[in-house]
C-alpha cells in the first residue's frame, strides 16, 4: 500500500465550512467534539499573501521579527523519508536535535531543497511571542476569551506519527501545504502507541506509518483506517481539532509553516489527566482482577459521575475531595497526594 492509497478511500467525511471576511469564530466551532476545516480562515493574514508570492517572501516577512533566540531543529538523514519515530531497536529516536538561529533552519530547508531525497529539517512546538514579537499584531485569531497560547511550527517534507494533546486546537496554515490523517480517540486500540516514557516531544506515537501501513505487522490499523479523516491544507485553511484526537501530520512541500492556538477548557488550576494515568500504572494496572473492577466502579462513581446526587447526603462543609472544585479545593488535593508520597 502507497502513500497514494491511504486512506483515501476508506477515510470518514468531515465538516467543512468556507470562511468569508464575515466569518466569526464561535461556539459551534470552539466547543465541537469533532474536527472541521475552515477553508480561508486565515487568508487575509500578511504572511499568507507573502507565501502566495513565494515561501522566499514568506520566509523574509518572518524574519524581520525573529527575536535572535536560538530554537530547536530536529535532523534526520534521508533514509528516515522525514518521518519523527524510533531507530529498530528502540534505543533512541532516529532524528537528533540540535540548537540553531532560525535563520540557519530556514537555510538547512533550503540546502535540502536541492536534493533528490532530503533529509529532514524540522522546528517543532515554539512560541510565537518569544520568537517572532509583533508577529502576532496584524497575524492572529481572535480568541482572547480562551487564553490560547500561540506556537510555530516549521519544516520540510516532515512526517509527525499519530499522537494526542490535551488542549483544544486550531491550527492554521501559512505556508506550503499539510496533511493530517485524525483518528477519534476510541481508536486507540487500533493505533498500535509506543512507549509512553520515551516519546519524541512528550507525546506517545503510533508506530504505524500512515503513508504506508504494514497491515501485517499492525493488522488492526485496518480498522483504524475505516474511522480516520484526512484533510489536506492550503495557505490560509485551519483546521479544529478537538481535545484527545489523534493526528498524523505531513508536511507536503519543501517548506511547510503552521501556527497553532492552544487552550484548554477546564481552569488553570485542575491538573493533567496524564498524571492520574501514570499513577494509575503505579497502583492500579496490577492488581487482582476483583480489585481492579472494584476501583473502575469507584473511579466511574467520583470521576466520571457527574450526577450532583452522589454527594447531595454529605453535609457541604465536609464534602472535602468529592466537593466543588475550585483553586483552593485543588491545592488541598495536591498537598494531600504530596504527603503521601513524602511518607
């Protein structure tokens, strides 16, 4: 199976909306548990009307910000076709990372630009305000009310494997095009994830190559296959994407450009869910199977229950963990769970 087969035929639909000059974010969007393209979202921004003249003229309109801090640019040789993941064995990743001036990225994309099969060059997750200052004036989205984070992404024909994050997203693209194969999250089964300790940036990864699935090796990828959506971006599209979903992400040109807004919606003062999966691995995953299904119906009954009943026999004064939580209920939590530990 090609790259040019997967998955076109086999992939889900997904929404589409063409955004006017009138077009205005709003809940429909911002709060949709499944991902849309927003055809032009972007389009009026003064770094995509540069890209439509060259990526040249994008890549110098973004230079007249750059603050001079060095970033991280990760190198792969050419045998990897781009793709971020782990040598055979396992022992590390098949990319290394390195320090640069954004400058010189921009130049190591160039070079392998002129070659018939480029190595990689690639800038993951980098903030926008720190990198570009003033960028963000006349190149942003209007989305005060759910204190997104703004970051940048650059690189060449890079392949990102199939991964998750927490935050909502939207990620718009500025220059060159990208795709993204996106996997609902109950498909997780189906996905084949690596090591959750040892990952490229923080996030487990699929091991499947979506540009060329081993059905062999991962057989039940074929199932995955049947609910993914892909979804190809232009200079100026952005594309939703709920919290939890599954993206692969591609960069199909020499040089690809992506600005992303995070934000989550849930207060500041909650923890990562992240961190309740590893405990769980700790002091749950080995238990005896009657204790274990004991604890899922605890966890169903506090965590997952929303139903204000559970509690309404507690007096509201001593309800402590199980009341409503708040920056003061959480910091109680947290010192409590501290203590343990520190046993």
């Amino acid at each position: 199976m090609n790259s040019e087969t997967v998955p076109r035929q086999t992939c889900a639909s997904i929404q589409v909306i063409d955004c006017g000059s009138r077009f205005v974010l709003d809940e429909k969007v911002l709060l949709s548990n499944e991902p849309i393209l927003l055809r032009n979202l972007v389009s009026t921004w003064p770094v995509v009307e540069k890209a439509r003249i060259s990526s040249a003229a994008a890549v110098a309109y973004l230079l007249q910000f750059y603050s001079g801090i060095d970033v991280v640019e990760v190198q792969g040789d050419a045998s990897i076709k781009g793709r971020i993941a782990y040598t055979e064995d396992f022992k590390q990743l098949n990319c290394v990372a390195s320090k640069k001036a954004l400058h010189e990225v921009f130049a190591d994309i160039d070079t392998a630009a002129q070659q018939i099969e480029p190595p990689l060059c690639y800038m993951g997750t980098t903030a926008i305000n720190t990198l570009l200052p003033g960028f963000s004036d006349t190149n942003k989205l209007n989305l005060d009310s759910r204190n997104a984070s703004a970051f940048m992404w650059i690189g060449n024909r890079s392949c990102v494997p199939a991964h998750f994050d927490l935050p909502d997203n939207i990620a718009c693209n500025i220059v060159g095009r990208r795709r993204f194969t996106l996997f609902p999250p109950d498909q997780l089964p189906n996905l084949y994830i690596g090591p959750l300790d040892f990952t490229p940036a923080g996030q487990a990864i699929s091991l499947v190559d979506v540009r060329c699935p081993d059905l062999e090796k991962f057989p039940k990828y074929s199932l995955a296959l049947q609910a993914a959506k892909v979804v190809e971006l232009e200079p100026g599209d952005a594309l939703f994407l709920p919290s939890m979903w599954w993206h692969n992400v591609e960069g199909l040109e020499d040089l690809n450009i992506l600005v992303n807004y995070w934000w989550r919606q849930s207060p500041a003062f909650m923890g990562s869910p992240a961190d309740v999966l590893e405990m769980a691995l700790l002091s749950m995953r080995d238990l005896p199977e009657s204790q274990k299904h004991a604890w899922k119906g605890l966890l169903d009954y506090y965590v997952f229950n929303n139903s204000p009943d559970k509690v309404e026999h507690i007096p509201e004064h001593v309800r402590g963990s199980v009341g409503e939580l708040n920056e003061t209920l959480a910091r109680k939590i947290k010192a409590k769970v501290l203590a343990r530990f520190n046993r």
